[in-house]
C-alpha cells in the first residue's frame, strides 16, 4: 500500500486498509463572504484560497506538455478494482482512478472541497452536503446527489459484501434535498463523518455500474439455483415415470420451481446486458480510466479526456499524461535497476536504497513526512508488562535515534506520542521517550527483576522488521532484558495478537488521517486490534468524547488529553514517524515537495506532472 513499508505500520493496518485517507474538520455554517474567484472557482472565508494553488513558476519553471505513458512500478498487482471490495493492493493506481469527494489538507483535515463543494453539520445529528455540478463518470453518467445516495446505500448493504460497510454504520438514513443536495441523518453525534467522506465510501462510483454489477452478481446467483433446480426438476421427473401419484406430484413442483428461476434467470440476464464486474472493470470520475490490465502483471489507465477539474481552473490539457503503466515488480531491487535504465519513470525507494541514489544525476529524488507511526504494542493485561514500571523500563531502553539511523537509513522523525508531528491532533507539549537505560535498570530493580527479565513477542519475517527486531534485542539485552523475539508471516502474527500471546511485540498504525481510528483500533474493546490486551478507562472516555465533538477546536483539545493520558501511562512504545524517499527520471516534472506539504492529497491531486519534452 506504500512504497517504504514496516513490520509496526502494516499490522496496524491489516483489515483496514485503507483508513488510510481519512479526516476530520468541522466548519462553521456561515458561508462567509466571497473573497477570491478563479476559473470555476470561488473562495470565501469558510473556504480561503489555499497557499498551494497556484500553477506558475513558482510551482514549476518549465511549461506542462501533452503526451507519453507514464511507467510506474508495484510490489503487488492491483486486486480487485472496486475500492470498497478487498483486497485492494495499490491503493496509488486505484486514486488515480477515482476521485475523493473531501481532500486532506497539509495537516489531514479534510478541509479541500473537490467533488462536495460545501458541507455542514446542522446539529450533532444532522449534516448537508452540496455536491459539485458537472462532473461525469468514465461511463458518462453524471456524479450527483442521486448517484452518491445511491452508492451509501450500496455500500451499507450486507448483500454487496463491502469491507468499508462498517464506517457507515452511524448513517441512519439519506435524504434528497435537491439534484446536488443531500441531507444525512446519524444514530449519534458523528464528529468523524467528513472524515468518512474523505475516506473510501468517498470515492464516488457510477451508480449505473454499480447496479450493473449489482444485476451480474444476481444473475450468477440466480443461474446457479436455476441449474440446481433443474437437476433436481429433471431426476424426479425421471422417476415419476414408473413412480406413484406422490412422485408425479413432486415432480411437477420441482418443474414449476426451476421453471420459475429460470424465468428469473433470463429477466436478470436482460437486466445485466452489457454490465461488467466493477472488480476488473472500475467506472470512477478520475484523470484516468481503466485501459487494460493482465492481473498479476500490470494495469494500464489511459487520460480521461473529460476530466473536469484541468478546464475548472482554465488548463484543459490536463492531465498531461497520455495515461499510466503499472507494472508489478515485488523486488526493490529489480524496480531499482529499473528504474536506472529508464523502463519505469519513478519508485518509491527502499530505506536502504535511499542513500545509494539520492545524488545519482540522472535522478531526482525527494524526502517527505508520511502519517504512519512505528510503535511497538505492550500486553497490558497479563504477563510482565502489566507493571508499567517494565513498561517505562523497556520504553526508555530503546535509543530511537540509533533505531532510525541504523534500521530506517535515517528515513524517521522520533516519536512522542501516537498522532504524528504535522497532524492536527499531535500535542505538541510531549517529548520523545528518553532513551535511559540507567533509568531501566533501576525500574527494573523496583518492579521486582533485579537480575533482569524474559519477555517474548514477535515480529515479521521482512528484511527490515528482522533489523529492527535484532536491534531492539540487543538494547534490551543491555539493561537485562531477554526479548524472545518470534518471526513471523501475517497469518502467525494475526494468532498471536488475537490469543494476547505476547509481551512486548510489533505495534503501530498506517495512513493516519482521522483522529479516531487509531485510538479505536488500539485502545477501545470493540477495537479490531486490541483483543482486550488494553482497557484504559480514562482513554476510553476520551476516545468516546473526540467521537461526538463536532466543535474543531474541543476536539482537537480532547486529542491533545487523550495522547497525554496515553503517554502517561507508557500504553504502547512509540519509535518513529515514517519518512517517505519517492525518486524520478529527470524528465518527469512537476513534483513540488514545498506545495506537497501545504496541501497533501488536495495539492497531489490538483497539480498532476508531465513529461518535459512530452514522452518517456
């Protein structure tokens, strides 16, 4: 799902995928006055022209050309291409693809308008959305309110077999105010909810495809009972020949049965004439449209030539590529040498390949900030690690600086706390654990281990999670700690946690965007990854709190409180916060790191690159 993965990021996000692109923001419902206007598009005081709007020199020195493929590269084929059915494997291909209706700002608040050009909370229970005019799916049908309610009705229903469906669980109805209007109506208050359309339920759909898929699945499900029926229909049918009156009347309903869902069968295949599985063949609204693939190799995406946002802001010629080519190349190493002799235009690095190309001439390469935490996760419930003396003790016998320099290449930020140093949530009056083992010793001595302890765990099996985990042994080892460290495939880790058959083990989360679903996630019973190893009260009540506080600034303070309570009570270890080293050919141009920051997803998405002289 990233080009720079860890042991500590991935588990935090298995199963959820992609609660990698969520927010929180909340805006007043005052529109405010107009303040600046551009090219279909008008800026107020509710939403301010952003400082990473702008398309001049000052963005990029050199004109923007038409033309050429661009050739990416995955660690793993796409999946399946519906973004709300699992498994999704590059959520990067899958985002050129589809649109978000709310982008994530430089602090990942959902605070860009893109496909909802305003929204609301009328009260805690009550929120409008108005939906941007003019905008069409690869398919041609138009995105409006009645196609986005219809798509949050899909999604909510059991029978499509969604993995996102649980998001949309506070939703307790949506109603059609006008062509471009919705009005959602919640179980409870719902502070999260800009945060939900900022995340995969977001991705607008053609709801023409969608029921298409929708009649396909029916008719599979319908033409195998059929043939079921039949088969049975036809051996009664057989044996009433020679058989009793009670055969012959058996046989006869077992004709009208499959009679009837034959008839069924053939009204669902008129209805699914011409559909397509939304899995191979996805309909979004984004700069590019599915061209062909062949899974388990590549997808090829060719440029949406109605794109609406290049002629919003008066550059039709957007994008600029002739469309994209993602070819899966699982080893680093192999993209890498790729990469050199010009077969793929850009990669992201491996963290041990960072310094081996970062002054390579022919490459440009670029270092920024990614919202994913590396943590390790303590049991708090049994074993050692229930005294949160053996907690602070193992906590400051990491040196974090030596882990980042010696595992990560120097690709991480020391962590305080879990919510990274640019979120809107990071309080900032939290230092990083101080690496002490002097401090660990005496801990240890006062928890009752004077001699030292054993504690056990795990960790993948990857090249770097195996770094790292030698690395923690070692510093433990140097205060008394014996770690009996396991390395282990996914399936084996997913055991573990869910048995609590550990101690001290691999923690962390990926693409942290809305505040609350880390915290719930870890912290709270109904959490997917706590499994009962933690049961902070206090937390708990904050966790419920940042749920339902609609006000930005209350919400932003219950966060604040709710990592000091953590922190206070050393509920996890937290390592670092992730850096990121993407690297391109010299030719591929418009990548701006300083505009990137400013304005994340919105910048990334408005303000696609090109090749200079046109082609590879």
């Amino acid at each position: 799902m990233f080009g720079l993965k860890s042991t500590f990021v991935r588990w935090g996000i298995l199963g959820l995928a992609l609660i990698f692109i969520t927010g929180i923001f909340f805006y007043s419902p005052a529109a405010g006055k107009e303040t600046e206007s551009a090219p279909g598009w008008t800026f107020t005081e509710k939403f301010p022209k952003p400082p990473w709007w702008t398309w001049g020199k000052d963005y990029e020195p050199s004109k923007p050309k038409r033309g050429g493929y661009y050739r990416g590269a995955a660690v793993r084929y796409i999946g399946l291409m519906n973004p709300n059915h699992w498994p999704v494997n590059d959520w990067v291909t899958m985002t050129y693809i589809y649109e978000i209706v709310i982008y994530s700002d430089g602090n990942y608040m959902p605070s860009i308008p893109w496909l909802v050009v305003d929204w609301e909370f009328l009260d805690p229970l009550t929120a409008v959305v108005k939906l941007r005019k003019g905008v069409k799916f690869h398919d041609g049908s138009d995105f409006n309110a009645e196609s986005f309610k219809y798509q949050l009705e899909w999604i909510k229903d059991k029978k499509n077999g969604c993995w996102d469906r649980a998001l949309l669980n506070q939703l307790k109805s949506t109603e059609l105010i006008d062509a471009y209007t919705l009005k959602f109506h919640f179980k409870k208050p719902w502070a999260g909810f800009w945060g939900i359309l900022a995340n995969v339920p977001g991705y607008p759909i053609s709801a023409k495809a969608l029921k298409g898929d929708s009649a396909l699945n029916a008719l599979k499900s319908l033409e195998k009972k059929a043939a079921k029926a039949r088969k049975k229909a036809d051996a009664l049918k057989k044996k009433a020949k020679a058989g009793t009156e009670k055969n012959k009347k058996a046989a006869a309903r077992a004709e009208k049965k499959a009679a009837g869902l034959e008839a069924k069968a053939r009204a669902a295949a008129k209805a699914a004439e011409g559909a397509k599985s939304l899995d191979v063949f996805p309909i979004g609204s984004g700069m590019f449209m599915f061209e062909e693939a062949s899974p388990g190799n590549y997808v090829k995406l060719k440029r949406n030539p109605n794109w609406w946002f290049g002629p919003s802001i008066g550059r039709p010629e957007m994008p600029y590529f002739d469309g994209l080519i993602t070819t899966v190349i699982p080893d680093p190493s192999v993209r890498l040498a790729n990469l050199r002799a010009g077969k793929i235009d850009g990669m992201g690095l491996d963290r041990s390949q960072f310094n081996l190309v970062k002054d390579e001439s022919n490459l440009k390469v670029y270092v920024y900030p990614q919202n994913h935490v590396a943590a390790m996760r303590f049991n708090l419930v049994k074993g050692p690690c229930k005294d949160i003396r053996v907690r602070k003790a193992i906590s400051h016998a990491l040196d974090r600086k030596a882990l980042i320099e010696g595992t990560q290449f120097g690709l991480g930020r020391i962590a305080s706390c879990m919510y990274p140093g640019d979120h809107w949530t990071h309080n900032p009056e939290l230092k990083p654990v101080k690496y002490d083992p002097e401090l660990s010793r005496k801990l240890l001595a006062e928890a009752g281990y004077p001699d030292g302890l054993t504690v056990k765990g795990y960790m993948g099996n990857d090249t770097n999670s195996m770094n790292v985990a030698e690395a923690i042994k070692n510093m433990l080892a140097q205060v008394g700690v014996k770690w009996k460290v396991d390395l282990l495939e996914p399936a084996a880790i997913s055991d573990r946690m869910k048995n609590l058959e550990y101690d001290f083990a691999a923690g962390g989360w990926g693409w942290i965007f809305d505040p609350d679903h880390m915290p719930t996630g870890l912290y709270m019973p109904e959490g997917g990854f706590n499994y009962g190893r933690s049961s902070n009260e206090k937390a708990m009540a904050l966790i419920e709190a940042g749920r339902q506080e609609i006000d930005l600034q209350k919400r932003q303070k219950i966060y604040f409180e709710l990592e000091k309570v953590l922190y206070e009570n050393y509920e996890d270890a937290w390592l670092w916060w992730n850096l990121t080293a993407t690297a391109y050919r010299k030719n591929v141009m418009g990548w701006n790191t300083e505009l990137y920051l400013k304005g994340r997803q919105g910048f990334w998405y408005s303000h696609p690159m090109w090749f200079k002289d046109g082609r590879p």
